[in-house]
C-alpha cells in the first residue's frame, strides 16, 4: 500500500473526496487565491526561521529542524518545524491565521507527523504547537488518548478507500465546498 501523506490526512478529514480525487483522479485542479498567501506566509516564515531562538515557547530543547522530511512504511510529508527534546519531540505547525485554534484535521496532521518523528528519532510526543501570524503566537495542545484513537480510526477509513476506490460520501459543508479546490467536480453539490 502506498505511503499516506500527512497533509492528505488534514484533507480527508476536511472532506473524503479531497483526498479521492487527488489520490484516483487524474485532475489539476484550480487553487483558490487563498492557497498563494499560505505558500507566501510559509515562505516569509523559511526567511524568519533564520534568525528566531524560539525561546518564548519556554521549551528546554536539543535541537530544531525546520521543513523536515520524514517517512515511515505508513507516512510521509514534510514537518513545518520539529523541536527534539530530552524525553520527547514537539511537531509545530505553522499556519497563516489569526486565531490559535487547532481544527481536528490539522491536529490529526500532526499526529501523523508526530508519529513519524517518534519513531525517526526514538522518543515520544504528547503535545503539539500552534503557530500563527508572523509574531510566533503560539497555543500548546496536548493530544490525548482519545486524539490518538479518533487518529487510528480517521487512518483505517483512508485505508479502505485506498483498498476499495469507491467515491466517497462528502461530510463538508457548503461553506467548505465553496473554498475547495474541487468544487466543480462533485456532481451532488450546487
């Protein structure tokens, strides 16, 4: 079975058939405007990273890695930024908005990343970090036993779609199908 990616995760939690097309269907869709200033908010961060000693987060680490690659036998994707501890590992996500609230697909992302840094560098995890704006606001969350199990039920629905290829059912709102890049594929939505 191929390698799930740790963003296509937080895409099939948004909505199933995000995850569907690009994994079946052979469509370039049309990114909506707001997927450039991400990609420009990402890149401002690279630039930033540079010169930040992170020591707000209050954290004692190691060592940070910034756009780390990591892959295992399940997953793969490419970690905004990892801070390695003593006893354990913190992903940190970074995201263009101006609250610090963590929606279950970005937590579930997360999870998947934090899974694969665990078992990369041989520690555990049980928190995560928030990132948003340019200041470094910042939320800690801590994931739980019962993050970590919505986590292994929202994976094995992506395997049986990987396995049985059928068109799934869309749980987005249509507030959500508005912004999505696919909007004009999905024949049930106005």
């Amino acid at each position: 079975m191929e390698k799930i990616t740790a963003s296509y995760i937080r895409q099939f939690v948004f909505c199933p058939r995000i995850f569907y097309f690009y994994t079946f269907c052979d469509i370039r869709p049309r990114y909506p405007e707001y997927v450039g200033f991400g990609s420009e908010f990402h890149a401002k961060q690279d630039e930033l990273f540079k010169s930040r000693k992170f020591i707000k987060f209050g954290i004692n680490f190691k060592q940070i890695y910034h756009n780390l690659y990591l892959q295992n036998d399940e997953f793969s994707g490419v970690l905004d930024m990892l801070m390695q501890c003593e006893n354990e590992v913190i992903a940190i996500e970074f995201k263009d908005q101006k609250n610090l609230s963590l929606n279950k697909g970005a937590k579930m992302q997360l999870i998947a990343y934090s899974k694969l840094a665990s078992s990369h560098f041989g520690l555990p995890f049980s928190r995560v970090i928030l990132c948003a704006g340019n200041n470094l606001k910042f939320k800690i969350f801590d994931i739980t036993a019962d993050d970590l199990a919505e986590f292994d039920k929202v994976v094995s629905q992506i395997k049986t779609l990987l396995k049985n290829e059928n068109f799934p059912s869309s749980s987005a709102s249509a507030a959500a199908c508005e912004q999505c890049e696919f909007k004009n594929f999905c024949d049930d939505r106005e």
